[in-house]
C-alpha cells in the first residue's frame, strides 16, 4: 500500500551538515564562539556539527533565536532526516489494526448495552 519514499527521494541532510556546510562559514565565527553565543557546550555543538547529535526542542530554540528561521526549521530539518533513515532503515513487523467505523459496524451491543459508533 505504502511505499518506501527513499526509493524516490535522496537522502535529506542532517541538520549538523546544514550548520556546519552552509552557515557556520558564513558567521566568520569560530565553534567555541558559536557554542557561546548560544550557551551550550563546545562539545555538545561539536557533537550535532558531526552529526552524532539530533537537534532536540531545546537546541531547535536556540538554532530559530540565533538565525531567525524559527526552531519549526530545525526541529523540521530532523524530522525529514529521521523518517527519510526510518523507511531505508525497514519498517518495523507490525501487523496493522482495524478500527473506526468500519469497525463500530462490525461490532454489537452488548445485551441491555448501548453501542457507540466511533
């Protein structure tokens, strides 16, 4: 029914590409200053430069504040690497449900029960 999307779409960049490729050479500013502007660790901005990291809720704040994209951006850049990695990675052995009006129909009352249609 589903189709994989990786199989039409390429792989969309991690965030951390995004920032370091594109936009920390713009800055003419150094990790550490980068990291301090805004007010988290070298390590942890190393971390999501190398893609080791994903950009979180509180990172995606911080990202929206400093470039004025909105943390919608970044937290919708990592949504589009992450279910992109999902459909390559396989999906998992789940057996789908049946449910909803379809279901309210196939289903009776009780005896002296009343039935509620979804």
């Amino acid at each position: 029914m589903y189709r994989n999307l990786s199989e039409y779409q390429p792989e969309p960049p991690h965030p951390g590409e995004i920032l370091r490729e594109d936009i920390l050479p713009c800055l003419r500013m150094s990790r550490a200053e980068l990291a301090r502007h805004l007010g988290v660790s070298p390590r942890l901005l190393a971390d999501l430069l190398a893609e080791r990291r994903s950009v979180d809720r509180a990172m995606a704040q911080r990202l929206g504040l400093a470039f004025g994209h909105g943390a919608r951006y970044w937290l919708g850049l990592q949504v589009q690497f992450d279910l992109w990695h999902s459909d390559y990675d396989g999906q998992p052995a789940v057996t789908p449900l049946t449910w909803g009006k379809s279901l309210a129909r196939d289903k009776r009352p009780a005896r002296g029960g009343r039935h509620l249609a979804v």
